[in-house]
C-alpha cells in the first residue's frame, strides 16, 4: 500500500520567507517555492494557474526516506505527496481604512 499524503492549505507569510512571491489576493495563479532545495540549485520557483495540481513521486522511496511537512503536519516515509489549492477555503481579512492590501503588496515589492 502507498504512502501518500495530501493538504489543501497555503501560507503567503511562509512562502515569503522561503523567498518566494507575494501574490496578490484576487490573483489566478499558485506559487510553487523551493525550501532547503538542493536540486536543482538555483531554481526560483514557478507560477502555476491555480487549478494546477502538482505531484512528486520519491524515486527509491526504500533507498531515500522523505517527508512532506505542511500546517506544521509531518508525515514520514511518503511515496508520493500531491498539492492543489482548495477553492472551498475561504478567509475574512480586515484592514484598517486608507490601508488597502493591495497597496501594500505593491510598496513591498517594488520600494
């Protein structure tokens, strides 16, 4: 039987501290990031329409145990792990009047 793990969830604040990109709320895209990633080097990530569905199968799974971590979950020893966006969550964000988001996404990417 296979291993396999499987979560619906993102975090914009971790993303950006795996040097990711900060995404604008209303955007169609999901932001594949790299954390730790040793091969291959230098790879910047990808922008992905956001009904992508990606998947990484372990090659030698017995030969090189991995782990897939998310929502601070660890689940060890996978074969496979698969991600998408789950269009079902929704969130409520306040903010504070005169302070959109919007604006403030573009003065942390661009100032």
């Amino acid at each position: 039987m296979a291993r396999c793990w499987r979560r619906r969830r993102g975090s914009t604040a971790y993303n950006y501290s795996a040097h990711g990109p900060i995404l604008p709320i209303e955007s169609d895209v999901l932001a594949l990031t790299a954390i730790a990633a040793f091969r291959p080097r230098r790879w910047r990530g990808a922008l992905l329409p956001k009904t992508a569905e990606v998947r990484f199968d372990v090659l030698e799974a017995d030969k090189r145990p991995v782990m897939a971590d998310a929502d601070s979950i660890s689940i060890m020893e996978i074969d496979w792990v698969s991600i998408r966006s789950d269009p079902s969550i929704q969130h409520r964000i306040m903010f504070d009047p005169g302070h959109g988001l919007e604006e403030r996404l573009i003065s942390e990417q661009f100032t």
